[in-house]
C-alpha cells in the first residue's frame, strides 16, 4: 500500500505543472524508482531525488529548469507529508497511551 501511495503522489504531481500534465502512470512508475534510488543516496533524499528526478524528466523531454523544479516539487510534498505525520503522531501517541495506562489501571 506504501508504495502504490507514492505511486500515487508522483502521479498526481505530474498536475501541478502546465508541462507535465500529459504524463502518465507509465512515467510515474519511472519517477517512483528513480525517486527510490534519490533517497538512499543522501539522508532524506536531500539533493539527491531532485537531481535524479531531473535526469529523468529530461529524458521524457521536459527542460532541465522544469525538470528540476519538478523534482523539489515532489521531494518537498513528500517530506511535507512526513513532517506532517510524525509531528501529528508526536502529538496523538501520548493521548493514546493515556488513555490506555489507564484503562489498564482498572
């Protein structure tokens, strides 16, 4: 499911730009795996997807400024999303636990 959601997020950023709106799931299978492999190579994927998603975008025919700003698109919705979440669960956890230490009491 994981992964079919990132699938998802590289499918739907190809909207958020005028120049890659014609893109399909064929390409955002590419963009997943060169995306995959952008984030190993450097902690948080920080420099690393976008450059990668930048060379692969301008294989598909995009400009390397396009390009570029596409895979900081993407690189920043995603670690958005994750910054999001883990604070939302930072937040949520010790309420759950609450609740469950004391239910346990009893």
């Amino acid at each position: 499911m994981l992964w079919a959601l990132y699938l998802g997020g590289g499918y739907i950023g190809f909207f958020a730009l005028q120049e890659t709106e014609h893109y399909g799931i064929r390409e955002a299978f590419t963009v997943l795996s060169a995306g995959s492999v952008g984030m190993t190579i450097t902690p948080g994927g920080i420099g690393g997807y976008a450059y990668l998603l930048e060379q692969v975008m301008q294989v598909y025919g995009l400009s390397e400024g396009v390009a570029l700003a596409f895979g900081w698109l993407l690189w920043l919705s995603n670690t958005g999303v994750i910054i999001i979440g883990g604070l939302f669960s930072f937040v949520a956890l010790p309420l759950f636990n609450k609740k469950k230490l004391q239910q346990s009491a009893l």
